[in-house]
C-alpha cells in the first residue's frame, strides 16, 4: 500500500490513494524510515510505530530511535528513560532498554555502552564481547577496531585481540585492507596514514 503524509489542524498523519486517512491525523510529527519498511510518529517528545496498513506496531513510548541506520538485521536500537535497547519489527523489545547508548546490528553484533565503555552484544542480548572498551567500530570482514589505553588494535568476534593495540587510530577493514594511523599525530602535528591486512601486515600500496 501506498501511503502519503497528510495534515489537519497543525496535526499529521497518512492517507492512501484513494484519501482515506489510514494513520489518524494526531501526530505532531511524522516521516518514514528511509527502507520504507515502517512509518514513525511523534506525540509529547515520544516515538511510536506504524505499518504500512496503518496498523499501530509500538505506541509513543520511546524518546529516541536510531533514524540514520532504522532497522538493520532486524533490529532496531530504541531509547526509553535515557537507557538504549531493541526492538524487532513487531514492536516487541527483545533486548531490553538497559544500555547508555547503542548502535545498529552489523555481521550480528551491536555495539552498546554500559559504564562508558563499549562492548559488542549478540540478537539475543548477550553480552559476548565485554564492554571494557574506550572506543569501538562496527564489526566488518569478521574484525572490529577497539582503543584500550590509547591504542588501538583488532578483535575477531570471539573478542579475541588478532591485531595488538599499537596504532593510534584505526578504521574498519573493507577489501581485505584497513586504514590506520602508525605515528602519533600530536608528535608530527599531521595525520599519516597506512594500510594493513587482517594479519596486522602494513601494506606497500
């Protein structure tokens, strides 16, 4: 079905093609998520959920929802009482609201902090890489880049450290490669860049 955003008396909601109003126009704001897959609505500062036949997934309970990403592997990463959690596309929350932040699934992993310090959870909420970390990446090619100590280095998703902590800055490796900084840039007063491979290799590109 078809829907399109449609307003009456400084309220929102949507209607289909024929232009009967399928999302009650009650809502102070309101947009679709960028996949098409859902419609999210606001009323008071709070976020809720709709399909796409106007049937209500989740009502306006969460105070924040991860727009950029939406959901990824199925999962959504939702805010309620500045405390970060997920739900699926049912509404249900499946990992409850418990986190200081989130951040989408990716290779079936989720980065989230607790204690300000970042960790890596599974879809069933486990947490299967502690959060021990200052920073962290996404999970790509099977690796993650994580800083402990100022340093930073890779690990696999075991939690495993495969590249030690000896760069100063790092990226995610795409291609089999993965850009990182050698030199500490407060010494050189630049950013010098290099390539290595999954075994820690620097690369002669």
């Amino acid at each position: 079905m078809s829907l399109k955003e449609t307003h009456r008396d400084g309220k929102y909601g949507f209607e289909d093609e024929s232009g009967l109003e399928v999302i009650p126009c009650k809502y102070d704001i309101v947009g679709e998520f960028k996949d098409g897959c859902l419609i999210w609505v606001t009323s008071n500062d709070r976020i809720g959920l709709y399909n796409k036949l106007g049937h209500e997934i989740t009502p306006c309970v969460y105070s924040g929802m991860d727009f950029l990403c939406g959901f990824r592997e199925g999962l959504l990463a939702v805010r309620k009482k500045d405390r970060w959690g997920y739900i699926d596309m049912s509404g249900r929350e499946v990992i409850p609201c418990q986190y200081e932040d989130a951040f989408a699934y990716c290779e079936g992993l989720a980065r989230v902090m607790r204690n300000n310090c970042f960790g890596f959870i599974d879809k069933t909420g486990v947490e299967v890489i502690p959060c021990e970390y200052y920073e962290a990446g996404v999970f790509s090619e099977g690796l993650a880049w994580v800083e402990k100590e100022g340093k930073c280095g890779y690990i696999d998703k075991t939690g495993k450290v495969v590249i030690p902590f000896v760069f100063y800055k790092a990226f995610g490796f795409s291609g089999g490669k993965a850009r990182v900084i050698t030199v500490d840039p407060e010494i050189v007063d630049t950013w010098s860049y290099s390539y290595i491979d999954k075994n820690g290799k620097v690369l002669n590109l």
